[in-house]
C-alpha cells in the first residue's frame, strides 16, 4: 500500500516529505485535540523523526 492515496491525493511520504514547520500548523491543531485528553505531542522528537520515516518509505 506503499502508494496509497489519503483524502487529499498524497501518499505517506507526501506528507512527511515536507519541511517540519510548513506543517507545525497541522500538529498544533492535532495537539490541541490530544491536550483534550491529556497527551502532549513532543515537537522535536516529531522534527527529528520525520526525514526518517521518509527514507523508510522511499
């Protein structure tokens, strides 16, 4: 399922494709929602992991 397409059109790697703070907005609203619950999303570790999960799956 590697070239799945979401809602929008893109694959897994389209969406994490993107430079971290071209789609901060996105993880801010996702946050607001978790903080709801208690959670927390931990930014750096997201920064950090993103360019890694687009080079698994390229």
């Amino acid at each position: 399922m590697r070239n799945a397409l979401n809602k929008a059109g893109r694959t897994a790697l389209d969406s994490v494709s993107h430079p971290f703070e071209d789609v901060k907005g996105i993880y801010d609203g996702l946050g607001k929602a978790l903080a709801q619950l208690g959670l927390k999303l931990d930014y750096e570790r997201i920064k950090r992991t993103r360019p890694r999960i687009a080079e698994m799956l390229r």
